[in-house]
C-alpha cells in the first residue's frame, strides 16, 4: 500500500516541464478531503483556534459523525483564563498575547471539552466582527493589578473571580449543560460523544537546532505553554504530510505568511526562483498570476531563514487537500481564516517550495504518520523502517523513490522529558 501511494505521488509530481512565459497556473485537484465552511477570526490573533478547531470538525466527518460547526469562542476564553494564571504565577514573566498554537486548543479540549457553536458564539452581537484587542489590554492589565496585590501582601484568595468577570462580560458565561439532537450533554460529555481524542494528535517540525527524531520545546513566542514538537529531517516532515492527506487526514499548518511569497488576494503561495527585489516591474505585477520556478529549499537554507527569523511562527491555516499544478507539481490547498477573501473562496494553494522553507511545524492524527515514523517515535512498538532520501524539489519520480533502511529496536524510542519550568520568552511576534 505504501508503495502504491508513493507511486501515485510521484505521477502527481512528474509534471516538472518548463513554462513558456506568461502562462497562467493551472490547478487540478488531485486529492480534496471533507471540511467545514471558511469562517473569519476577525480581528483577533486566534488563527490557532481556528485551524486546529476546522481540524477537529474534519476529523469528525471523518469519524462518520456529520458536518458540525464547532465554538471556537469556548475554547478560546478557557485559554485566556489559562494565559492569564500561568502569567500571574510567573510573575509577569512570561508571553501574553492573543496567539497560540494547535496543542493549545488540544489541551483545552482535552481539559474543558467541546460545544457546539450555536450554544457559545462568544460575542453578544454575532454582526459585530471579533476584536480581542481591548479584551487582552484589560486582562493584562489586570493581571499586573494581581501581581502587584500579590507581593503587597493583598491578594484576595479568590483573585481568579476578577478574571472570570472580564471574560464573562465579553464571551458571556459558558454552558454547563446543553442539548443535541434531544441529547444533554456536558461539553466533556459532547467531546466523548463525538470520539475526539486530543492525545491522538502530535505535532511535527523538522529543525537543525534540535536533534532528529526526539521531541523538544519550539523556540517561537506563541508556544506559551510549552508544548512539545517531534523534530524529523525536512524530507520526512513532508513526507509525513502527503501521506497523512493521501490517507485521509487533514493537517493543522503553523507557518509564516508575512513574506511577499505569501498572497490571499491571489489565493497563491510562492518561493520564486528570482528574488523579489531583482524583479521589474512587469514580473512584479505579473507575480502569482502567471507560473514561475521556485527555489529549491534545503534543510540547510530552512534553518538559516529561521535562525536570522525570517521565517517565524505568525499563522496558522489548515491543510485539508493535494493539487496538481501542470508546471510544477505540488501544492497544498490550504483552509485559511480571513474568510472568503481569496480566488478559492478563503482556500490559498501553497507550492510544496513554500511549506518547505515556510513550515514551523505541523500537529495531525498520530496514525496518519507513516508506520516507520509512528514506530521511530515511540507511537506504535515495532521494527523501525526509516524511509529517507536528500533531494531537491519540485519533485520528480525518480526523486521520491524513496531508500529503505533496516534497523533493529527492541524497544519503541521514548521522548526526552520536558521540562516545563523552564519559560520561554523570547519578543512577541503578532498573529495574523
């Protein structure tokens, strides 16, 4: 079977001939896979409630349990109420913003359950756009009130109540017990229900800084909570994410978008061969419209781009599908939250280039790994195969044939510990 898929892959790839100037892309789908409708986070930086909870939504149809739409409202205020702890019980010396990442709304479904969007939209007046900017100036300020009472000696034994008062009166109180289909749930109870299993879900990224195929804390703002990635070489983070959508899992993207590669008027994501500042006029406005050779990322170029932080953790975006560009191969059709603003309706097709260079990680379904990786990890006991080979992209057939090496583990690896006393805070980088 896995021979199979890397065979189709590579007849998905092999469309590598030169353009003529000035042709236009030219898209086929090659694999689409169930997702909800495009909303919009407004004007918010919860990009990581609305990927992850789209994925949530999918892995439910997934799972034959129908097409839900699902509060990402609820989850969001649980994690402010988180942030707004974890900041006073460091003293104010940790990351607070509006922003997070994927494993943030899995712990909080995990911890908090789920509940439909209909009994939490999370704003009194649904025709008002979110707009947390002023919610999360009064929640810091109040958190520094709480601090400054905590080393006078004043602070109240019940000092959360202040919190709870500023999010209940922007999200409104949250719903103990609600009912579905003449069902009551609880919001754990509606999670069981509906077979989302939070610790199913890991997380990939593939950097040098970081020893392969062991876990570590991302160095970026927003992993406030310390979550951990597994680190795997570039090639096999990618081959990680064509076969999950080849097997019908969708994946959660945490990337940069703010690079002029990156455009949702055009709903088209690029790393051009010729670097934007040595193009004319003309090839500037003629960018995304007309197809291009990109550059060929490396393992050693990605890390670069993040070290000097070009590249940085600022959205994240949910991959629910494969197309085939006639000129150059693969890309990615990319779910994004700024609702219908793009040629797709709010989807943007990203070249494989662009996730190579621009990938700060990705979270899916543990089974939707490779079985090699699922047992080099330590997720599933077993022989580990390890299915690797350096190459450049685009890709080709011959360059997908993919080596197999043989080894030997009597036991499965475990990741190192983490440590999670030990807080990251390095400057803030907004989200998108």
């Amino acid at each position: 079977m896995t021979k199979y898929i890397f065979y189709s892959l590579a007849i998905l790839c092999g469309f590598t001939a030169q353009a003529q100037n000035n042709e236009p892309y030219d898209f086929k789908e090659f694999k689409r896979l169930p997702a909800t409708e495009v909303k919009s986070q407004d004007q918010t930086g919860t990009c990581w409630a609305f990927s992850t909870t789209s994925l949530i939504e999918s892995e439910v149809q997934r799972m034959g349990k129908g097409n839900l739409n699902i509060s990402e409202m609820f989850v969001v205020r649980h994690i402010y109420r988180d942030k707004c702890a974890n900041y006073v019980r460091r003293q104010g010396k940790a990351q607070f913003s509006e922003g997070g990442l994927a494993h943030d709304l899995l712990n909080a479904v995990k911890k908090y359950g789920v509940v439909p969007e209909s009994e939490y939209p999370g704003r009194k007046n649904p025709a008002i756009p979110f707009n947390h900017g002023e919610l999360a100036k009064a929640l810091k300020t109040k958190c520094n009130e709480i601090i400054k009472a905590g080393e006078s000696g004043t602070l109240a034994a019940d000092w959360m109540k202040e919190i709870d008062a500023i999010l209940d009166a922007e999200f409104g109180t949250v719903p103990v017990k609600f009912t579905v289909g003449g069902t009551i749930f609880s919001p754990t109870t509606y999670r069981e229900y509906l077979g989302i299993e939070p610790d199913d879900y890991v997380t990939i990224t593939s950097f040098t800084h970081h020893p392969f195929n062991e876990s570590f804390i991302l160095e970026i703002p927003d992993n406030w909570s310390n979550g951990a990635s597994y680190n795997l070489p570039l090639n096999d983070m990618m081959r990680c994410l064509n076969y999950a959508i080849q097997q019908g899992y969708t994946v959660d993207w945490d990337a940069d978008v703010s690079n002029k590669g990156f455009s949702q008027q055009n709903g088209i994501a690029i790393v051009p061969e010729a670097e934007w500042k040595n193009k004319d006029a003309a090839a500037q406005s003629s960018a995304f419209k007309f197809w291009e050779p990109e550059k060929q990322i490396s393992q050693t170029f990605r890390q670069d781009q993040f070290d000097r932080q070009i590249t940085a953790d600022d959205h994240l975006m949910h991959i629910t599908g494969i197309m085939n560009e006639e000129h150059g191969g693969i890309f990615y059709m990319v779910k994004n939250s700024w609702g219908n603003t793009s040629p797709f309706q709010g989807y943007v097709y990203c070249s494989e280039s662009y996730l190579r260079l621009n990938t700060i990680s990705i979270t899916v379904h543990k089974k939707a790994l490779p079985q090699d990786v699922r047992r080099l990890l330590g997720l599933e006991e077993g022989d580990v195969f390890i299915e690797h080979k350096e190459r450049s992209n685009p890709p080709t057939k011959n360059n997908l044939d993919a080596q197999k090496i043989k080894s030997k583990s009597s036991q499965p690896y475990k990741p190192v510990p983490i440590d999670k006393s030990k807080q990251i805070s390095p400057a803030q980088k907004s989200d998108n």
